[in-house]
C-alpha cells in the first residue's frame, strides 16, 4: 500500500525541523503546504518573492495578487514579506534557504537529479531549480517512485539532463523514504507493507 500525496507531504514535513526556512518548488511540493501545522514556526519562501506563505486559502479568502511560483494562490503568514526577483535568488543563492523541496524526474545512487525535461518533449524552462539545488542547505525531492510506464525513478545513473550533479539529500516517494548514502538509496522507512525486494532496481538499496 503506497502513501497518498499528502502522506508524501507530511512524511516531508517529519524531515524539517521547526524554525526551518523553506522552499516549495512547482507542482507536488506545494502540497506541504496543506499539512503545515496550526501555529507553526516554519519560514515558507516562494521564489517569485514572497517569504512567510501559509496554508492553502479556502475561496473566501483567495486573492488573486496572492501567487507562488506556480502561479497557485496562496495566504500568507503574520510577518510576511514581499519582494523583487533579484531579492529571492539572493537569499538562494547566499545560503539562506535551509530546505528545499522539489519534484523530480530521475534521482540517482550519486544524488544527482534530473527534474526538468525528457528530450523531445516541450520544456517550459528550468525555473529556478538549478539555484535552488546548489543554494539551500538540504535538498529533499518529493516525487512518485515509477513513472507512468511503471519505470524506477530511483536509478544508478540518471540518464535524462540534469539540473544538479550529487545535490540531493533524501527523497521521499510513495513507496518510502530514502537518504543517500556512499552510491546507495538508504532506506529510512517504508510505506506499510512495501518491502525492500519488490522496489525494482532493488539491489540499489540497502
């Protein structure tokens, strides 16, 4: 039995300690979001320039000058606050953002990640991925274990363009948590009654 997306989320969320400042990249990540505890102290940054993003709005509250990167609406915390471009990829890039969670496409036994194109396929651009991988002080990518084919994303080596070479941290996907360690998937923890030997690629994993 495999976690639902906002499983995912929170087993996400269990791997960030309070007081953290946060990245949610585009698409599953911002489903951290909805699991953010009631009177939290985490710091959630948006790249588009917004630092203190809250839970998901219900439509009374939705505004639509409220946005995060994937043009989602957002709320926002007590104390937040808004600012240029420049500004965001500056605190990325000057180390200021502890964690930062992405989707990906392929992670490999290195920690390198490949999140942002299949070629032959329409891109819609690297967005800020590639300075968010080398900037924050942990990276997490949230994404399913197989693709849609039933295909490991969990490889030895990535094959599809990378956004960062040995970048990652950990991984959290459907099936488990998992920690790079020394040209291995560690496993942290498996989603009830998935076990080591039914994950392909098994052998990858210790």
């Amino acid at each position: 039995m495999t976690w639902t997306k906002h499983e995912m989320a929170q087993e996400v969320l269990n791997l960030i300690p309070e007081n953290s400042s946060i990245n949610l990249g585009i698409g599953q990540p911002t489903i951290v979001s909805e699991v953010l505890p009631e009177n939290h102290t985490y710091m959630i940054h948006s790249e588009n320039g917004v630092l203190g993003v809250g839970q998901r709005p219900c439509e009374s509250e939705v505004s639509p000058t409220l946005i995060n990167a994937g043009k989602e609406t957002i709320s926002t915390i007590k104390g937040a606050s808004f600012f240029d471009s420049s500004l965001s990829f500056g605190m990325i890039r000057g180390g200021h953002i502890d964690f930062c969670i992405l989707g990906g496409m392929q992670v490999d036994t290195d920690g390198s990640l490949a999140n942002w194109m299949i070629p032959g396929k329409k891109v819609t651009g690297m967005g800020g991925a590639m300075d968010l991988v080398n900037g924050a002080k942990e990276v997490i990518i949230m994404m399913g274990h197989e693709s849609k084919d039933g295909v490991s994303k969990l490889v030895k080596t990535c094959d599809l363009p990378l956004t960062g070479h040995s970048v990652v941290n950990k991984v959290v996907t459907n099936k488990g948590v998992f920690k790079i360690d020394n040209g291995k998937f560690e496993i942290i923890k498996l989603a009830p009654g998935i076990k080591k030997e039914e994950l392909k690629l098994f052998e990858l994993y210790k």
